[in-house]
C-alpha cells in the first residue's frame, strides 16, 4: 500500500509500493468470481482523502475487477439471469462511465505534465505510450460494449454472445496487464520523481473535478 506523505514529489521512487487493493500482485483469480453484489460493486475509492498516486491506484483495482469480471460473464450461461443481467450492467457502466474518466485523467492531466516536466529521454516516452495503448484498448471495447448492453438488457442472448465474450474479455485482460504494469512501474514513478507538488495537487484537484455529479 502506498505511504501517504505531505509532499508526494519528495517520496523516492524505489519505496513506492504501487500494489492493488486486490492482492499482492493486483491479480485477480477469475475461477473464484462470483456474481453477488460484493463483486459486482468493488470498494469505492476515497477519492476525497486519497492523493493523485493513490487514487490512480485504485482506478487500476476497478480496472482489474472488471476486467475479470467481463471473463467470468462470457462463461455464465448457466448463471442465475438476473445475476447476469446485473454484471453485464455492472461491466457495461464500468467501461462506458468511469473508464473514460481514468483515460482522461492520463491523457490530460497526467501525459501532458509528464511530457513538460521529465527529460526526452525513454522514460518520458512511456507516458506517450501509456495514451498510444488506449487506442487498441478502445477499439476492443468498443465491440464489447454493444454485446454486454444487450446481455444487460436480456441475459438469455449471454449463448449467442458467449464465445466472442471470451476472446475479446480475455483480449481486455491482456492488454489491460500491458497498460497498467506500464503505470504502475514506470508513469507513477516518473510523476513521483519529476512533478512537482503543485502538479500533484492539480492532477487530484482534476481527477476530483471530472467525478463530480
């Protein structure tokens, strides 16, 4: 778990513990997934009391939850229907609502602060690709989530669905670990080493911004 501390920039790079809520190593086990109402609703975030790092975290477990999540509804043709109709809402208010709001987050808050602020080396190039990968992880999505409004709407389309579910969720799944690895071991570090707490302030400050009703 990340250590708060007063001023986040001073905090070395190497004692930032960038690890889900979730587990260990921010895995999620998707056998063991049951579609009751823990699940499908993971912890809310505290965003209020949470700084940037920390709430970019746990913007990473809900990633994670409903990315597996997804997984698990593919193989649910034999689940209660109104479980499945719940997930598939679940899944599909997750990735059509407060998805976006994370990419933005990097996209505007983040990349362009990271790209002002870090030395053109390698480094500063992982921000770029950290908002290249949201092209392909949009372009998949944006075939799923037709497919998990209709299941939402009538689970008994879930058999009609399931096997393009499955590819494509488990798609997610892997590119979603490609892009959040990325964050969590070389974007958060940089902002921690090179922004300053000023910068810091203002990503909280905007994250905070975009999530009000």
């Amino acid at each position: 778990m990340l250590r708060r501390a007063k001023d986040s920039r001073t905090a070395p790079a190497e004692n930032l513990r960038l690890k889900s809520r979730t587990g260990g190593s921010g895995a999620v086990t998707i056998e063991s997934m049951k579609f009751s109402a823990i699940q499908i609703q993971p912890k809310k975030s505290g965003l209020e009391e949470e700084n940037a790092i920390e709430a970019l975290i746990g913007c990473h477990d809900r990633i994670r939850h409903f990315s597996a999540m997804a997984v698990r509804l593919a193989d649910a043709t034999n689940e209660d229907g109104n479980q499945v109709s719940e997930a598939a809402k679940a899944v599909h208010r997750y990735f059509t609502v407060a998805l976006p709001l994370h990419e933005a987050d990097e996209n505007i808050s983040i990349d362009p602060r990271i790209q002002a602020s870090v030395p053109a080396t390698a480094l500063a190039d992982a921000s770029a690709e950290m908002v290249q990968q949201h092209k392909e992880i949009n372009a998949l999505l944006k075939a799923l989530i037709p497919l998990w409004e209709e299941v939402g709407t009538d689970p008994n389309r879930l058999p009609t669905h399931a096997s393009q579910l499955k590819t494509d969720s488990e798609r997610l799944v892997q590119l979603f670990d490609v892009h959040l690895t990325l964050e969590d071991q070389t974007v958060f570090p940089l902002m921690v080493k090179h922004l300053s707490a000023e910068d810091m302030d203002a990503i909280r400050t905007e994250m905070r911004e975009r999530r009000r009703p």
